[in-house]
C-alpha cells in the first residue's frame, strides 16, 4: 500500500479492466453499426462509465481506434505465428478458421475507419511473408507473370475476403477452409 492508502495494483487492474471494456464496447458498436459512426458518449452509456473516464485513457477517437487495433492484432498474431508452420494452402485454411474464431473482432477491424493503415501494414507483411513461403516451397517463380500470380495467391488469405464470402453467401471460414485451401494449391500447381 502507499502512503495515501491506495492499493496500487488494484487500481492498475481496474484501469485495465476499464480500458478493455471500451474496447470491447466499442467492438460490439461497431460490428452492430456495420462501421457506422460510434460516438464516446454511446461506448460510455453502453459500457455504463463515463465520457470522463474514456478521455482518461484515449485523446480521442484515433487513438481509441489505434488501441483497438493493437488489441485485435494480439489475437490475430495467434494465427500469423502459424504461417511458418503450415504450409500455404494450409495456412490458408487456418487463417479463415482463425478469422472465424475472432468474429466480432475481425469484423470491428474492417469496419473501423481507423484501422486502414495498420490493416495494410500488416496485411504486407503477412504476405511478403506467404510469397517468401511459396518461394521456398516453389523455387524459380521469379519472372514477372509469376510474381503477379503470387501476389494474387497470397490475397486469397484475407480477412476482407472471409467477411465479403460470410456476408454475401453465408458461408463460414470453417465451411470455406477446405475451398481456400484447394484453391491455392490449384493456383500454386500453375506458378
């Protein structure tokens, strides 16, 4: 305890537990919003907190967006780890069970108006690391009309991709694992 009689890590918990609570209330907006404008004052009457106590922790909506994203990341960094691991076409399947499995947090980073650059930075790096695997699987695929065919094989294994197939056919990353994956071996077959 300090002098002042404060329990220094019950109050460090306490600020966790409230910043994961806007984060995660803004997620839930988000997805119900479909991207649409989420205000400080909806997360506060959702979460039941303050204005005051969001402005503590995030300047403004920016920031708040950014922290999500880093939140988000952390669970997707789960699936990314694996892409060593795996083949592509496997790796593929995964990535879609992986998206299905973080749902709502998946969906809340496409739709947040923020999260662009971060999306796209990480989106390269996922697929400078794919191509770098397809190489190592697939040496000599290195003149031009290959690269390009890489390039749109490594897009196959994209969170946009499992949400527009989820949204405009109904199917689940689990159902459409098995046709991600056979879609880049037959792809691959032909680099």
């Amino acid at each position: 305890m300090s002098k002042r009689g404060y329990d220094n890590a019950l109050r460090r918990r306490k600020s966790e537990e409230n910043q994961k609570l806007i984060i995660d209330t803004l997620v839930q907006l988000l997805v119900e919003k479909k991207g649409g404008e989420v205000t400080f004052e909806a997360i506060a009457k959702r979460a039941k907190i303050s204005e005051r106590t969001i402005y503590r922790f995030f300047k403004d909506k920016a920031a708040l967006h950014q922290e999500m994203g880093r939140y988000i990341a952390t669970f997707l960094a789960e699936g990314y780890s694996k892409v060593n691991d795996l083949t592509v076409p496997e790796f593929g399947r995964y990535a879609f069970l992986t998206f299905d499995k973080y749902e709502p947090l998946v969906d809340a980073y496409l739709y947040s108006r923020f999260g662009y650059d971060a999306r796209r930075a990480f989106r390269k790096r996922l697929n400078e690391t794919v191509i770098k695997n397809i190489h190592e699987q697939k040496p000599g695929a290195n003149d031009p009309e290959k690269v390009k065919r890489l390039a749109f094989v490594a897009s196959l294994i994209s969170a946009q991709l499992w949400h527009d197939v989820r949204v405009d056919f109904g199917y689940s990353g689990d159902d459409m694992g098995e046709t991600v994956a056979w879609a880049i071996s037959t792809l691959l077959a032909h680099v």
